[in-house]
C-alpha cells in the first residue's frame, strides 16, 4: 500500500534534516533485535538484516516531520504556490521536450505524459534533490527510526522496513543508494519500499529496475502503478467550473457522481476547456468553500488520490499536468485573506461538531470529506451557505454556539 504522507518532503520537512545529529536513544536499541527477526521471518537473509540495521541510531527530525506534512497543513492555495510554481512550469516544460522515453510510456500504459512529469517535479524536483545530502536520507534509519516509535501506524513502517531490506536482499539497489524521503520514499516518483517491490519496472532495458538512476524506469513504473489505480486511459482528471448564482451548495457533497450534462443543467459552465462528454459522470468539489475555485472531478483524480490521499497534493499534480499542457492558471481565485487554522483548532471544529450530533469519522485536526459533510450539515441548520467550509468564522460560530 502507498504511504501518502511521504509524499512532497521538500515542502513537509525542514532542509536540514540530514544535518541532525544521531540520537542516544536506549529504546531503538531494544527495539532492533525486533525488527531484524521480523525480516528473518520474511525471508530477508538475517545476515543482510542484522548487517543493515545493528547499530542504528533514531532520527529525531524523522519524528518532527510526521508533524509537518505541507499537503495536510498549508491551505490549498499556499500549496499549490509552492508545488506549481512558474519554474515548476518551466522545468517540466524542457522535461517534456527533452525525456525521450515519455511517448513510449505514454503507448504502453496509456498514462498521460503531461501527469506523470507534474508527479515527477512535485514528488522530487524533476530528480534534481535525489543526490543532495541536505534533502535525502537514509531509507533504513528512517524507518526503523518511525518503526520503533510505536503508535498506530507501526505495523505499516514495518513492512515498508522490512520490504527496503527486500530490496537489498535481491540487489534490486545498493545500501549507499537506498535513500529517500523521511518517510521512506524512494527515487525519482518517491515510491515507497513495498511500492517498489510491487510495481517498479525495467523500462530501459539493462536488466534491473532502477526508480533512483532510470528516469525511464521510474516514469514507467508511475504509469504501470497508476493504471493499478484505476487511470483511465484517454480522459482527464477533470476541471474547474463555474458555479450558476443561487447554486444550491449542497450539491458540492464531493460524493454524488452525475454526468457532465447533468451538471449543466443545474447551471455548470467550464471555466476553460470542456470538462468532458455528456455521458462522463463527475462530482463537484468545493476545497476553499463558496469564494473559492470549484472542481468537477472525474475518475482519474481519484487515480491521483490512490498515488496519495491529500486532496491538495492531488489537485496540484493534476493543475500542472495542465500548466504544461499550455493551459492557464484557475480563474476563480482563492479566498487568501483567510487565516489558516491550526491543527488544534481544526480538532476543535470536529469535537463541536461531533457534540451536535454531526459524526466526522474521527476527531484528528484533518478536515476530510466526512468532516465537511458534518460542516454542510451544520450550516445548513443553521441557515447559512452550506459549502462545507473550515475557516476562523465557522469557528467562531461553533465557539459561541450559533
């Protein structure tokens, strides 16, 4: 299963992560031995395994960073200002026009070009920060560092632990080059390790399936694994709309699929290029609310949500695969004055909410799907637009009661 939250560690971790100093700590000591049986019982070569991890000291940073993840924590906006920025453009532009094997992976996975490069320059730079000692680490310390912090997810690090150690075992890479992310995520797409085992392909031809070094190995396995996510080939992700006045902002339930000339009937118009086929089925999606962009999505975004479930990292991917298509930027522009709300504060708007008898699937400082369906349900009690919007006034509302 893909990790999400590896995913974009230039903007979710501080550059100097590497820099760090090793940590003393007596608890990943003890937890070692653990770990280096579990890869035995997994078929790893317990020589390889105790070799690799004996010895390795926690990353406190590895740690931090679980906290500072930017496609959960910037609002949409300021995080498609970072990830499709005028050089992400101009770079993937010249990726485009000089990566010889994109046609070719293009016809064999039926993957849009245009997606795989925008995933390409979101995920690692366009490759350009794979070989930097600031940005990238390594892969083993990382996740051994998050296996033996315990918590929910530790069954999860585990297995992307013991699936790195896999790939040393098969000499799919070397101990030197197995760096990545502070997740764990790995070369030029940033696949996680059982990613890699799953899906990663010898697109180029000379024998090994190498993510870190073979542009054409990486982009191919993108492809390969989105078409595992259900892309389909020949259609696009979707497109901003405009909404008709008086739209009834219930209808933005970011759920309900209808088709393309069902939406325009109640009023739809695209705000650039047609959205698709009268018969192609979309949802509508509101992620800033009523004074924001409003997206029909169509199934290949939610391929992008399977590469990673943050609605913002999806979104981005798909806004500059059209940036290098030519196209232009959004035109209904964001509500930017609006003031950010904390992760404290956003777990305050659920817990109120939950207290009025409006569930939203778990009180965790993310505002998903449920928890706007709880907020649309709440505003529509009380008489206000129900666009499902988290901001400083909803919870000024909550906080007074009204």
């Amino acid at each position: 299963m893909r990790v999400p939250i590896a995913l974009l560690w230039l903007l979710a971790a501080p550059a100097a992560l590497a820099q760090t100093p090793p940590a003393d700590d007596p608890g990943m000591a003890a937890c070692l031995p653990g770990l280096v049986a579990r890869a035995r019982e997994q078929g790893v070569n317990p020589a390889l395994a105790e070799a690799q991890l004996s010895g390795l000291t926690a990353d406190p940073d590895v740690l931090a960073a679980t906290q500072k993840q930017a496609e959960f924590e910037k609002p949409v906006w300021a995080y498609l200002d970072s990830a499709v920025s005028e050089e992400a453009v101009a770079d993937g532009t010249a990726k485009l026009a000089a990566e010889a094997s994109l046609p070719a992976i293009e016809a064999a996975y039926g993957v849009d070009r245009h997606v795989l490069v925008a995933i390409w320059g979101i995920e690692s730079g366009y490759g350009s920060v794979l070989n930097d000692p600031r940005k990238v680490r390594p892969v083993l310390r990382s996740l051994a560092t998050l296996a033996c912090a315990g918590g929910p997810r530790v069954a999860t690090w585990t297995e992307e632990l013991v699936a790195a150690l896999r790939i040393l075992d098969l000499h799919r890479t070397t101990p030197e080059r197995l760096t990545g992310s502070w997740a764990g995520a790995m070369g030029h797409t940033q696949f996680m390790p059982t990613t890699t085992l799953r899906h990663a392909l010898d697109f180029d031809g000379d024998g090994r399936a190498d993510i870190w070094t073979s542009v054409p190995d990486a982009l191919a396995s993108t492809a390969q694994y989105l078409r595992t996510l259900g892309w389909r080939p020949g259609e696009g992700w979707g497109g901003e709309v405009v909404l008709p006045a008086g739209f009834d902002y219930r209808l933005a339930d970011e759920t309900t699929m209808r088709t393309v000339a069902e939406w325009r009937a109640l009023g739809l118009k695209p705000a650039g290029r047609e959205i698709g086929a009268d018969t192609d089925t979309a949802r509508l999606v509101l992620p800033a609310g009523a004074r924001g962009p409003a997206f029909l999505l169509r199934p290949n975004f939610q391929a992008l949500l399977g590469y990673n479930t943050a609605f913002s990292y999806a979104l981005a991917v798909a806004h500059l695969s059209d940036r290098l298509r030519g196209e232009p930027a959004f035109v209904q522009p964001w509500p930017r004055g609006d003031r950010p709300l904390g992760a404290d504060e956003r777990r305050e708007i659920q817990t109120a909410l939950e207290a009025k008898g409006h569930p939203v699937g778990g009180v965790d400082g993310r505002i998903g799907p449920r928890s706007r369906a709880a907020i649309r349900a709440w505003q529509a009690a009380a008489g206000l637009v129900p666009d499902g919007y988290a901001d400083a006034a909803l919870l000024d509302r909550l906080r007074a009661g009204n």
